[in-house]
C-alpha cells in the first residue's frame, strides 16, 4: 500500500515540475493540493482508540474501552508546536493596555494573540485570537494589516475559585469569584477580582511605547488580588483574600502559564480548575490523554469527561479540534504537568474525572474538589501548564 501511495506521489512531483517550468501559479497551486492530499492520506492511515463514555452530571460518570498508545502530536510537521525555538520569530506591540503578539501560524495565515483586559472582572490575560492572511514563509511585521477573528472574547481561561476566608465571613454562600465572575454574575455586578500589575518582556526587555518590536520569546506576568465567596460585597468594598500571580511565556504557538496562588489570611479552597480553555473555535471533537495514550474522545459540543481519577490517573493532556475550514483544522492542545504543585492533584477525589468538558463549550483540568484544601496565610501553592495553537 505504501509503496503504491509513495510512485504516486513521485509521479505527480513529475508533473508539478513540468508545469513550474510552465505556468508558476498552477505548480504552486498543484504543490498545495499534494500538501493536503499528504495530510489526508496521513491521518486516515492512523487509528484512534476511542473510549465511550457514560455522562449526565460531571460529578457523576463511568467510562469503557481499551487504552491505545496514539499520538497527540497531530502537528509533529509544525515546528513551532514540535519545539517552539524553531518556529519563525514573533512580531509584538503594545499600544496602550492591548499587547498584540504575532507569529507564523500555517502557509495562509499568521495567528494574533491579544492580551488586554478582559471579562467581568477586567482581568489582564488572553483575550483573542485573530488570522491575518500571509502566504508569505515568514511572519508579517504589519499588524494594521486585515484580519479576521477566530476566538474573542467569551469567557475566562485561567480559572476562577469557590475560596473562602476562615475567620470574619459574611455568611454567604459557594459561589465562585475571580476570573470571569463578578459578585452576581450579571453585566453590572461588583467586581470579585482586580489586576494589580502586569509586566511585559520581549526577549528578557521591558516593551515600551506603541513600537513593533521582534522576540524569540514573551513574558508577561500579572498580579490579580482575589475575594472570597464569603468576603465579597455587593457594593464592591469585599475584602481580598488570595492573590494570584500568572506567568505567561509565549514563543510560537505555545504559551506555558504559570500560576502560583498566595492566601493573604488562612483560607480554604473548595472547588478549583485553574486550567482550561473557551472551545468556540475548536469545538469538533476532544480527545483525553494520559501521556501517549488516548482515554476518551467526544464530540466537543457535548459533555464529556475523562474518566475518574481512579480509572485513569495518568491523564495529562486534552486535544480540541475543529471542522475542516477551508482545508485548515485548528488544534489546541492543553497540558496540565502533573508533577507539580496543584497539577498532583491531591486535592481531588478520586471519583471525579481530572478533565471535563461542558457542553456550553468549554474544557477543564480540575484540580481541587470533594478534598478541602486548608491554606495558610502566605503559604503559596502553584501549578503549570501549556496551550499550543497549531493548524493542520
């Protein structure tokens, strides 16, 4: 079969090279349809495990199958993903609060990230993702130029927390606070979090001004101070009873997050995802990973989880992919390290799954729930993870 598929692909390179001495927009038109017929024949030929599972409630599931090895990797040809140091070198510019980072994302398009305010909140983190054509091999320096929008601003993706303080609450109720809730969940609701500060550097420099600048390599970093469920007012004057402080890495497609969470009096955690992401964009399927090897895999508008921690607990990664667009999949890969910090998940039980999807459309690593977490005042707890954006 290989042999066949491989005199076939020699053939038609036969041809592609007749017709570039011909017509130079045919050939290279003819070397995009090789491409994608290379990346078809590719992924037909590779077998997915897939494990059916059994949901209503997330808190509530039971999973069936047999594990495979399979590779996550789907993007191995993209070396951004593969090793982001490899991928072409980032343009970026602040203007204002809006941090606009671009880089080399497939043979059509170059991919913006927009950092900025954002949410109920005003919380300084990822905020859209945008694809400005460029046919070009590198990145575009020109971020005026048209672009269209692949994921706004929805909803929160470094998580938010069911805290209260241990001494003088005020008796209210679990709810979250943080990320994107605000005291009542509506438009107009008291604020249940604020950034404090953020800090951006390109290549180890601090960025200045409204000057496009080009990096290898962005750190942003940012301190949010965040109430409790117990401590929040409706007028706004709630008392602030963790801060968090989220690194952000940016190189190519990949961004390593960071998040290290400091109680500014003795506090006890509840319920708590940290990780996760907004699927809109990649909302065909999901697929659950514990390393190499696939647990689950879903339709990603529906809920789904991976299993509970018992039956699988090795499971470090979650796969989201879209509907072929225009001969692209989006990819986004989300992983949680699991030997760190939080990401050991000793305060999760063990009858719930250690990622899940809703089906509003979005996905969650969960990392604290049905196992208190008792912390001490400014005794710091962490945990790491990643996001790569590639297309296939």
């Amino acid at each position: 079969m290989y042999s066949t598929w491989i005199v076939s692909v020699l053939y038609y390179l036969r041809d592609v090279n007749a017709l570039m001495q011909q017509n130079r927009v045919k050939a290279w038109a003819a070397l995009i349809t090789l491409a994608s017929l290379v990346m078809t024949s590719f992924f037909s030929s590779v077998t997915l495990a897939v494990s059916t599972i059994q949901s209503s409630s997330w808190s509530s599931h039971s999973s069936s199958g047999i594990e495979k090895s399979a590779r996550v990797n789907a993007g191995s040809h993209n070396p951004i993903l593969e090793d982001s140091q490899q991928g072409d070198i980032q343009y970026v510019r602040l203007e204002g609060s809006e941090l606009k980072i671009a880089h080399k994302y497939n043979a059509d398009n170059d991919m913006w990230m927009i950092f900025d305010f954002a949410g109920a909140n005003a919380l300084y983190g990822m905020k859209e993702w945008r694809l400005s054509p460029n046919t070009k091999p590198g990145v575009s320096s020109d971020l005026d130029r048209s672009s269209v929008m692949l994921m706004p601003d929805i909803s929160d993706w470094i998580g938010p927390y069911i805290v209260g303080a241990d001494q003088h609450g005020n008796g209210k109720g679990q709810e979250f606070t943080g990320g994107n809730h605000n005291y009542d969940g509506s438009v107009n609701g008291s604020v249940t979090g604020r950034t404090l500060r953020y800090d951006i550097r390109v290549d180890g420099k601090k960025l200045k001004g409204k000057k496009i600048a080009s990096a290898k390599r962005i750190k942003i970093q940012v301190v949010n101070r965040i109430q409790g469920f117990n401590t929040k007012e409706a007028d706004g004057s709630g008392r602030e009873i963790l801060q968090e402080a989220i690194t952000y890495v940016i190189e190519g497609g990949k961004v390593d997050v960071h998040v290290k969470v400091t109680p500014l009096e003795d506090i006890t955690l509840y319920r708590y995802y940290g990780l996760q992401s907004v699927n809109g964009a990649w909302n065909q399927d999901i697929r659950y990973f514990a390393g190499n090897t696939e647990v689950a895999q879903h339709e990603a508008s529906k809920y789904s989880d991976s299993g509970s921690k018992a039956a699988h607990p090795g499971v470090d990664q979650y796969w989201l992919r879209s509907a072929i667009q225009n001969g692209t999949t989006h990819n986004l890969l989300v992983s949680l390290d699991r030997e760190y910090g939080l990401g050991r998940l000793d305060f999760l039980a063990d009858d719930q799954p250690i990622a899940f999807t809703q089906e509003y459309g979005k996905s969650y690593f969960l990392q604290v729930y049905n196992k208190e977490a008792h912390l001490k005042r400014r005794h710091s707890i962490a945990w790491q993870g990643s996001y790569h954006f590639f297309s296939t």
